[in-house]
C-alpha cells in the first residue's frame, strides 16, 4: 500500500500578513502598482539583527516561514530540506557581479558569493536547523515549487524519510524587473490588485514571497490535508488542457465533478489567462472557483501561495471573499484542484484532500 502524505503545517510570508497563522487572510492588503513587496514580519523576532544584516531577503523571508512550519508542526529537525525557487539569491548575485567590476576583480568579499547561489536558502536553513539529511534545491523557473512536491512525496512513499520540509521563494530584484519590463511581461500601468481581473492588458503584477510546508507520511494534530498528486506539463496547448486535466483526475479515480474547489492561477495577463477561462467556463463551471495572484502577486514559485491557501481552506473550512472567484460555496471542501501556469507554459496539477 501506498504510504499517504500529509501536509503538517504551513508557513508563509507574502505581500499578505500571512506569516501569523492564527489569521487567514482577514484583513487584506490591497496594492496599486506594477511590482509589490511583501509585508515583512519583524525580522529581529526570529533571527539575531548581526546575522540578518548579512543575509539575503530571500533568506530572511525563508528562514521566518520555514521556522513557523517547523515550529506548527512540533519539530526541531527535519530528515530532508527541498526548496524550489525561480532565481535564488538573485539580489546578491548581482551585487557580487557588479563588485567584480568595479574592484577589477581585486579585494572582493566572499560574503555575497556564497549567499548568490539558488541552494544558497536550503544551505542556510539546514545549518539553522543542524539538518544533515538530504538537501536539495530546484531551479525550473515556474515549476520550481511543484518539483520540491513531486521528489518529497517520492521521498515519503520510498520510505526514504519521514517528515520533510518544502519550500519555494523567490525575491524581488530592480534588475529583474526592469528585464522584464522590456520584454513586456510586467503590466506598463498600476493596478489595483483587487481590479487585476478586469484590467485586460498584457503582462502581470510582479512580486516575491517565501512559503514552506511540513509534509510528513504520519497525521497529527496540525494536519493541514492530505497531499494526493502533483503533475508538471513543460508546454500544453488550450485544445489539450481539459483532456489533460480529466485524464489526472482519472489516474486518482476522481472526475470533475468531485472537486469541491479550484484554485487558480490567474495573475491578470489577458494574452494568458484565458487558459483558466477554458476550466471555469466548461469543466469547472458549477464548482467553488478561488484565485490568488491579486493577492500574492507573480513570480515564479507563486503557486506555493495557491498551495498555502488550498491548505488554510481544507483546515478551515472557510474561502476568504477576497480569494473568491465565483458565487459557487462549498461548506466542507473535501477535493481540492490546483492549475497554474505562467505565459502558456510549467503548467502544474496539484491535488489536495481534506483529512
């Protein structure tokens, strides 16, 4: 028999105040612009002021959602460490670049080289923690979140390790941004984040965020849900979508009309979003439909926000209006579906059950 995977506890910290877990998204943020940043906890709470003066965001937003998941779910330790993340450390990589230069390649400090790398968030938690086990870090631009899933619940039903710690950040940098504005990707005008639906231009909202889970093959007291499958597709056309996701549910014997909830990875792009359109008008119609983006921005581990508010859900019992993107309610959300892509690729199947 299959060994059963659970998500234990949650951790996150976003352009939400989502890094308290006693609070489920009741009072939201909104945001008027073309890139957010997250709402910082008190970093000083959770990491020494010398040690975080050294450390990357990406680290610091880490280190705060990791020690929380940690922490929910009553461990000191963990037997493996599995973060996904689109760009790393990409802050420091720059400034370590730029250093090269302006010093001609002389008098450098190693501090931003060692923090530059994209296993650079792993590294740091794991010497945290005094974590040996395995540890490991994927770089698969908007699928980086949903491969730390795959290979942990591989992990867990090879009985390779019992408890594991899973993770996907990424930070917001002004080199990145302004890349990204060339090319058009970023939207050319504010927003408001609570309008993102109904801007119908090109391009997303740009943002950060880190977000780690406990996932374990025992349940206990925190248990979130059930973890049930996860599967990543590099490239799906709109005509290939609906057989794609019938035939998912089909490998977990499930049909649509068993999800009690979909969740959404719509981040206000019209070139793009209609790929959702194609699942809440058709196959998803009378379902309970949720979205996110509005609320944590885009970037690309953002899903592991959608992961975080699929778990808060199946725990609570309860969709924020904010979250909502229907009129369809839902008083027990057994089946939960996840669907995100980004720019018509990494689209990813995530399914969540009630426990």
């Amino acid at each position: 028999m299959t060994k059963r995977v659970y998500i234990n506890s949650v951790g996150s910290v976003s352009a939400q105040k989502t890094f308290e877990n006693d609070s489920f998204l009741d009072e939201i943020t909104v945001h008027y612009d073309t890139t957010i940043s997250v709402i910082s906890p008190n970093y000083k709470d959770y990491i020494p002021p010398a040690a975080a003066r050294r450390m990357a965001k990406g680290i610091k937003m880490s280190t705060v959602s990791s020690k929380t998941a940690l922490d929910e779910a009553g461990l000191e330790n963990v037997d493996a460490i599995i973060v996904g993340t689109g760009l790393g450390c990409i802050d420091d990589s720059e400034k370590f670049i730029s250093a090269i230069i302006d010093n001609k390649e002389q008098f450098l400090t190693p501090t931003r080289f060692i923090q530059s790398s994209h296993n650079s968030v792993s590294g740091q938690i794991a010497l945290g923690i005094g974590c040996k086990g395995y540890n490991y870090s994927y770089v698969h631009s908007a699928a980086s979140f949903e491969s730390c899933l795959i290979d942990a619940m591989m992990q867990i039903q090879l009985e390779e390790a019992k408890n594991i710690l899973v993770g996907g950040v990424d930070e917001l940098v002004a080199h990145h941004v302004d890349t990204h504005r060339l090319i058009d990707h970023i939207k050319k005008t504010p927003v408001e984040s609570s309008k993102l639906l109904t801007s119908k231009t090109a391009g997303c909202v740009m943002a950060e965020g880190a977000h780690f889970f406990v996932l374990s093959e025992k349940k206990q007291a925190s248990t979130y849900a059930e973890l049930i499958g996860v599967r990543t597709y590099n490239t799906l056309s709109k005509e290939q979508l609906a057989q794609t996701v019938t035939e998912f549910l089909r490998e977990h014997e499930l049909n649509s009309d068993a999800i009690d909830l979909v969740v959404l990875g719509y981040n206000g792009d019209v070139n793009f979003d209609a790929y959702y359109d194609l699942l809440t008008q058709d196959m998803f119609l009378n379902t309970a439909q949720a979205y996110y983006k509005h609320l944590s921005g885009e970037y690309d581990t953002a899903s592991g926000f959608g992961f975080w508010l699929a778990s808060k859900v199946a725990r609570t019992n309860t969709l924020p209006a904010a979250a909502r993107l229907n009129q369809i309610t839902t008083a027990t959300p057994r089946t939960i579906l996840l669907y995100n892509q980004y720019r018509g690729e990494y689209h990813s199947l995530v399914l969540l059950r009630q426990c």
